[in-house]
C-alpha cells in the first residue's frame, strides 16, 4: 500500500511537473530575451531604415509633407510603416528611443503570439523551446530591435493566426484577424501573397461566415487606405513588372534614367549574403525542409483540417521566401537585406515545425529519408569547412602529445596526430588548418546517427532518420548563440549607448542651427541627427541617401517622384543655410573632403562646432556630427 502510495506521488509530481516545466522555461526564456533585446537596443548601431521612418513619419503626423505627395519624401512603403513612428514620436518626442521603444512594444506583443501559436499547434512544450531559441538567437533580436517594421508586420501577422487558425474561429474573431490582415498589408505591401494565402485559407477551412468577415475587414482596411491616398499612393505599386501596369507609369522614373547606388554583383558576395540569412535562421531554415521531407502525406494525417492548416502555413513559407530572396537577388535593395526581410516570417517556419512534428516518426518517403540524411551529414561537414579559419582549436587538438608506439612497446618521447599527418602522409599545415576541422565536423554528422540509433533501441519507436533530425535540431538550438550561427554581426553593437549619445549629439548640434534655417544633409548615414534639429528646412529626397539619387534626368521629373540627381544637389545647396556632415574628424573627414573637392570653388565652409557625442559605430570607427555655415563664394 505504502508503495502504491509511493508510486501515485511521483506520478503526480510528475504530471504536475509536466505541465509547469514549460510555463517556466517559456517564462525564463521570455525574461532573457526581454534583457538581451534591451542590452542590444541600448548599443545596437544606426540603421539606415531607422532614420528614413522617423523623419518621415514625424514629417507626415506633423503635417508638412502628405505621403505619396509630389515634390515630397520618396514614400515607397505603405502608409502605416510611417505613422506609426511618427505618432510615438509625437507622444514621446522626437529621436531614436522613441522609435526603439515602439520595436520593443511590438516584440512584446509579437513573443506573446508567437507562444500561443505555437502551443496550439504543437502543444506547450513545443512553444517552450521555440522561446528558448528566439532567445538564444542574437541575430533574430538584432532585426527586431532596430527601429523598423520589422516587429510591427511580423506582430500583426502572428496575430492574425492566433485568431484564426488551428480552430474553428467565431465571427468576430475571424474580423479582427482580417483587420490585422489589412493593418500588415498597409504597413508592408510586400505581405500582399502571406494576406491573399490566408484569405484563401479561410474559404478553404473555415467557415464561410468566417472567412466572409475575414475578407471583409481586410479588404476594407487595404481599400479604404487607397482612397485615402489615391491617386499617388498607386506608387508603391511601381515594381511590378512594367509590361502589365502601363497605368504605373506616372509614378515611375522614365527610361534612361538610372539608380546612382549600385551593389557589388559577385557570385561570391550573393553566396555570402544567402548563407548569412541561413546562418540567421538556421532553425528555421532547416525546421521547413526537414518538415517537409519527413512528414506523410494526407492520409497519414490524423486531421485533415490540420493538414491543409500546415499546407497554408508551407505555402506562406515558400512565397514569402521567393518574393524577398527575388527583392534582394534581383532588384536593387542589396544581396544582404535578405536576412532582414526573413524578420518579417520567420515564426510561420516555427509553426510548420510545430504543427508537423509529431507526423515525422511516423511515415516519410524513402526518398525523403535519404535526402534528410545526406543534409544532417553534410551541413556540420560544410559549417566546419566554412568556418575552418575560426576553428584552430581543432589543429591545436590534434597536436595534443601522446605517447608513441612500436609493436605494442611504449618508445621514449611523445608524438602528435598532426604530426604524423604532416610527416608520414606529406599533408601541408595549411591543408590540415581547413581538414581537420572538415573531418570533425563530418564527425559530428556520424554522432547524431549514432546516438540516433540508440534513442531508438531505448524508445523502442520512431524513425532513426526522423530521430537523427530531431537531435540535428537539438544541436542547432545549442549553437545558434555561437558565431558561425545566430550570434550576428558583432561589429553592428557599439561600446557606448548609441540611444543616450545621439540624443546628446542633436541637443548640441541643434544649439548651433537657429530654428526654422534650411539645412543641406550632406547624406551618408541615417539621418536621425536631424529629429533633434528645431523646425528646420529640408530637402527630403536627401533622406534616403543614395537609394534616390540618380544619374540623368530632368529636375522637375526627378524631384516631383521624391529622387534627386546632381542639378538639384547644386540647386539646394545654393538655398541652405548649413550644413550637416557625419564624419570621424574634420581632418580626416572623406566627406569633408569630397565636399571641397565638388563644391569647394563655389562655397566657404565655416565650422560651428562639432558634436562630443559619436552618434554610430559604423565601420568600427565613431562618427560625429559636424556643423558648418555654409556661404557663396
């Protein structure tokens, strides 16, 4: 009896532990990152899209200029994507906290989605570790942190899921989510094919109640924006391919005029910017694929609705991912906005793998099985190689002394494995420096096996090759905080608190600049320094720096679209007051230099001061603001 007794307790510690153990990991999690995201938002560098929405959105909520109007800022987002930084902005005042802080709200709220989600789709524990590794990935906070979109789309899109799918939604459920639908879509329009999947969706699983409201709201909100904008709102438009909307052309550039910015187009360079977004997400990444590899087909699905739900859920994955590896491979935003635009979606890979999961063991493919194996052998082969020049401490293994040998005899003095290697074999150092950290991480693929093998002798169910994936995941979310995975771009952090510092800066530049003065950007980096400035006077196509800087053109064509080219460079010049130059220091400022260089024949340059405050990091080097008058010759 006692031991019966015995045996209930544990039983029921168990079960009770079983279903506290994930609230608490999921709450600690959530803790963590909520301080790392802090940490690096106080020293994370400026980012060029930062100043670009705060500028403007304070310029639109204050009035000066209306989206998409002519002779105003370049608009090439939707309208919410500015807004929104403008309102915090009135609420909190003006600058760079107040736009970090509206990324944090939206995290927030974003982490509390992701984890309903996820635990709907494929229970508590599965949300649980889905919170370890957004908290162990430093790269994914880095994206979310800036004060972008990143967050906000990615928060109403989480949303709109949790009020929709993996159940039967009621009415009015079904319309808030459609609302969020629009509110994402007006914020990126690069979220149309995700809106227009899931409007699908709801036809398809839902209710048609449902999925009527649903459409409704998200059609309201995406239409009633148009008329509010309309005409020129149609600009965002612009990119798609010039052959189908003819009706487009009143808001595009004019053939023969060209982009001044152009990125460095090297297959070397576009490997590099697509391992970095796979790097950034490996999980996820590989999550997707082996979801898709392994899991069964309809048959073998014990819901249908749960099936069709992870069919959306992929689809969504796969669009989003060719619509923004398209945007960043083919057009002109550069090779290394990839792993930004993947901030945008990566929760919809995080709930393929939940929802799938538990169909791995289950069934798959033979040849599924086969190209699951070869990838957990062969992406720690190829993460080793790749990173074989931050990995000496392999060679450094291999010469570990050890006792030599002769026929079973111990012989005087000490040998190493690189040194038989080196002297036996005739391999070079240099050839051993890429090898052997090659070979162990070949090694680590054959590990997973093996100790795949043995968790099945033990459970005595499962797939060895489903099992072997389950560990290579396991391992992922381990290293995701290493470097060669989710650690992100260590020179992107400063030492200083890039927050307090460009506050600091743009109280003391605009102590020098009288209020109300015309003020020419001399643009190279985000132009934050200009939200501390009182009431100046602007030229907005210079916000965007080189991104609407052209080559050839008319000036009244270019700068009614928002661009600006050379003749409206001078044009402006000769109408300001002063100047604003980011440099390191006037004597060894290139900008500085430039400016003489071009303009130096034709206008004195007076320094006023200069801030003691660096505002970036860029380069591993501290820029400061530099204040000159600016007078005709």
């Amino acid at each position: 009896m006692n031991g019966l007794g015995f045996r209930n307790h544990i039983s029921i510690a168990a079960g009770w532990l079983s279903g506290v153990a994930p609230g608490v990991v999921s709450a600690a999690a959530f803790c963590v990152y909520l301080l790392r995201f802090l940490n690096v938002s106080k020293y994370l560098n400026i980012n060029m899209d930062e100043g670009t929405y705060l500028v403007k959105g304070l310029l639109f909520t204050s009035g000066q200029y209306a989206p998409y109007q002519f002779y105003g800022p370049w608009t090439q987002k939707m309208p919410l994507a500015y807004f929104l930084f403008g309102w915090v902005q009135e609420i909190l005042g003006p600058g760079l906290s107040s736009g970090r802080y509206l990324s944090l709200f939206f995290t927030v709220l974003l982490l509390a989605g992701i984890w309903l989600l996820i635990a709907r789709l494929g229970g508590k524990w599965a949300a649980a570790l889905t919170m370890v590794y957004l908290a162990a990935n430093q790269a994914g906070i880095m994206k979310l942190a800036y004060a972008t979109t990143q967050s906000q789309v990615a928060c109403f899109g989480v949303w709109m899921l949790v009020l929709s799918i993996g159940f039967k939604p009621k009415t009015w459920q079904a319309a808030a989510a459609g609302v969020l639908a629009g509110l994402m879509v007006i914020t990126r329009q690069n979220m149309l094919p995700f809106a227009v999947l899931w409007l699908g969706y709801m036809f398809w699983v839902q209710e048609r109640r449902a999925a009527q409201a649903a459409l409704g709201t998200a059609a309201g909100v995406f239409l009633i924006t148009h008329l509010i904008f309309w005409p020129n709102i149609l600009s965002v438009w612009t990119l798609l391919p010039r052959s189908l909307t003819p009706f487009l052309d009143p808001w595009r550039l004019s053939a023969g005029i060209e982009p001044a910015i152009q990125w460095e187009n090297s297959l070397p360079t576009q490997f590099d910017a697509f391992l970095e977004a796979i790097r950034y997400y490996f999980i996820p990444f590989f999550g997707v694929t082996f979801s898709l590899l392994l899991a069964p087909g309809r048959r073998q699905w014990a819901n249908k609705s749960e099936y069709q739900t992870y069919l959306f859920l992929l689809a969504s994955w796969f669009s989003l991912l060719l619509v923004h590896f398209g945007a960043s491979f083919f057009l002109n935003y550069g090779f290394y906005t990839f792993s930004g635009y993947i901030a945008f979606f990566d929760y919809i890979a995080l709930a393929v793998m939940a929802i799938s999961f538990r169909c791995w063991r289950t069934a798959g493919s033979a040849f599924g099985k086969l190209t699951a194996s070869a990838i957990i052998l062969s992406i720690p082969t190829f993460l080793a190689f790749w990173n074989s020049a931050d990995m000496a401490i392999v060679v450094t293994w291999f010469q570990t002394p050890l006792p030599r040998f002769r026929l079973f005899q111990i012989l005087p003095g000490t040998t190493n494995l690189a040194g038989v290697l080196i002297h036996k074999f005739g391999i070079p150092l240099e050839t051993l420096g890429w090898a052997l950290p090659t070979f162990c991480g070949f090694l680590v693929g054959v590990l997973i096996f093996a100790l795949a093998g043995l968790v099945k002798k033990l459970a005595k169910t499962g797939s060895l090759v489903a099992t072997a994936a389950s560990l290579f995941l396991l391992l992922s979310l381990a290293l995701t905080p290493a470097p060669m995975l989710g650690n992100g771009h260590p020179d992107l952090t400063c030492s200083y608190d890039v927050i307090q510092a460009n506050a600091e800066a743009g109280k003391e530049v605009a102590a020098l600049i009288p209020p109300g003065s015309t003020v020419y950007w001399y643009p190279w980096l985000a132009p934050t320094p200009i939200l501390y400035l009182n009431q100046p006077k602007i030229f907005p196509p210079q916000l965007d720096d080189n991104f609407t800087f052209v080559v050839g053109g008319d000036p009244d064509t270019v700068s009614r679209l928002g661009f600006w080219n050379e003749t409206l460079a001078s044009q402006w010049l000769a109408q300001s007051d002063y100047l604003l130059i980011v440099e390191i220091s006037e004597e060894t400022g290139r900008l500085i230099d430039d400016f003489h260089n071009r303009y130096g024949k034709q206008y004195t340059l007076t320094r006023l001061g200069y801030s003691s405050q660096p505002i970036s990091c860029t380069n591993r080097l501290n820029w400061r603001l530099f204040v000159f008058a600016l007078k005709p010759k």
